[in-house]
C-alpha cells in the first residue's frame, strides 16, 4: 500500500554504490527504514541535498508490516531550511538533536504528540533570529515528558533533589551517585517548567552531562551521545 506522510530524516547510510538507507521518524508509521536506489549515481531523480539529517520531508512510500524495509516512491522537502545549514552552531545542535532523537525513539507506529514537538523543535530552530543558549537542554529535557520518563514532581525547598535513579524530587540528598546538586536540580525543575534559567557557561555544561546520565538511566542501551562533544567545542569556540 501507499502512505502520504511527514518524516524527518534520522540517518542516511550509503548502501552499494548508488544507494542509500534511510532512518525516517514518520507520523503515520513512525520509525521506519528506507532504502532509495540510484540516488548517488548520475541523473537521479531525487536529490541527494534532502536527503540528509534533520531534514523535514513530505514524502508517498510504500509500507507493507511485514516487511522492515520500504520504498520512496516520491520526497521533497517539507520545509526549507533558511539558516540551519549554513549556520554551525545552528547545525550542530540540529545534529545533537537528531542523534537523540534517534537512540531513543524505536516505536514502529506512529506517535502525533512526539511528532509535532520534534518537528516544531526543528523549525524552531531555524527560524530563531537569536538562538537561545540553552536550546539544547530545553529540548532534551522537554523530550523526556514525550518519552514517558520526566521526573516526578518539581524542585522546591522541601524537595531540593533530583533522584535521577528513581526519576523524582526528594527531600534527602540520596546516598547514591546519581543526584546533582540542588542548582542543577533547581535548573533542570525550571526547564521543566518552560522556563529560561540564567546559568553559566560552565553550569550548562554541568547541566548537560547529567541529562546525558538521565538518560542513560532511563533509556536501554543508550549509550551517551557523540555530537556533544562537538557540540562542547562549538559553544565554547
């Protein structure tokens, strides 16, 4: 059969000389894997500049359940990147984005909530005149309500701990290694929250490495990120 739908481009691998293998994050389907033969040969009907990371299509495949690899029958761009590309900051937290969107996201149906906000989130980020600092952290952390593990409660002064073992606001200081201090604990309550702490450079970092712990917790086999080590380097060029 035939589907109509929206995607956004996880990963492309070359496959033979001519080929490629798609990872799209589809609303109808979820995630599914592609392959587009002749694609890198001379003449190709699709072009090889869509069919990148973190782009945003709309695309008719064919999909039948009984089979893990599908066909495009026909891809253009949903929307077209103004600044993305070409900006490095920019395209590196689009990167960052995508490589965690990729190892945690597996469900093979499709999820409309989780959809719009990585989609909106991608469009956002193009279109920011001015990207917010933390834009990253917002993003990996409003992820966890959509993946079903965001922390129970909120920061207070009676629950100024993050137990990120048990994924909850505590009281007590747990005796494990797995609780950041009562700043970050706070920081990571406000993005919850929507909002925008003021923190330094070196506490967004501080931030970052202990969502990535978060993460590794509460995801199986998530095995950390490479891109942010890059994107370390990027925010502190």
């Amino acid at each position: 059969m035939l589907i109509k739908t929206r995607g956004i481009i996880f990963k492309a691998l070359k496959y033979s000389e001519t080929s490629l293998i798609l990872d799209i994050y589809t609303e109808e389907k979820g995630l599914q894997k592609y392959i587009v033969s002749g694609v890198r040969s001379k003449g190709a009907k699709m072009k090889m500049g869509i069919l990148q990371p973190t782009t945003l299509v709309e695309m008719v495949a064919y999909s039948r359940d009984t089979k893990n690899m599908h066909r495009i029958k026909e891809i253009k761009a949903a929307h077209i990147y103004q600044s993305l590309p070409f900006d490095v900051l920019k395209g590196t937290i689009g990167l960052f984005m995508v490589e965690l969107a990729q190892k945690t996201i597996k469900e093979q149906e499709a999820n409309q909530d989780l959809f719009d906000f990585l989609y909106n989130q991608f469009v956002a980020l193009d279109q920011a005149p001015t990207l917010p600092s933390n834009f990253h952290l917002s993003f990996m952390l409003i992820l966890t309500e959509h993946l079903g593990f965001t922390p129970n409660g909120s920061w207070s002064p009676e629950t100024p701990y993050l137990d990120m073992k048990e994924g909850t606001f505590v009281e007590l200081e747990p005796l494990h290694q797995y609780a950041p201090s009562k700043m970050v604990s706070e920081n990571i309550s406000l993005f919850l929250e929507g909002k925008e702490p003021n923190i330094t450079r070196k506490e967004r970092q501080r931030l970052l490495e202990n969502c990535i712990t978060y993460y590794r917790l509460h995801v199986e086999n998530f095995t950390g990120l490479n891109t942010h080590t890059i994107l370390k380097e990027v925010l502190e060029g």
